[in-house]
C-alpha cells in the first residue's frame, strides 16, 4: 500500500500570496512616512 505524499503547503501559490502582502505592507509604510513628512512641513 502506498502512501499520498500531500504537501502541507503549495509553494506556487503561498510565495504569490506573500508577495502581494509583502508589496501590500510596503505601500502602507509608503503611505505613512508621506503622511509624516507632509505633517512636518506645516
């Protein structure tokens, strides 16, 4: 009898979704230090 070797994880699709939130995260941190340098020039 042989065993289904099933992955626990897809890597074509986890390392898609780890970039799209690791751009989500930069764009974020983008959007607070241009908050933060737009409040500092008043």
């Amino acid at each position: 009898m042989k065993l289904i070797n099933i992955p626990l994880v897809d890597w074509s699709n986890g390392i898609i979704m780890i970039a799209v939130f690791a751009f989500v995260v930069i764009a974020l941190i983008a959007v607070l230090v241009s908050l933060m340098n737009s409040g500092k020039r008043r």
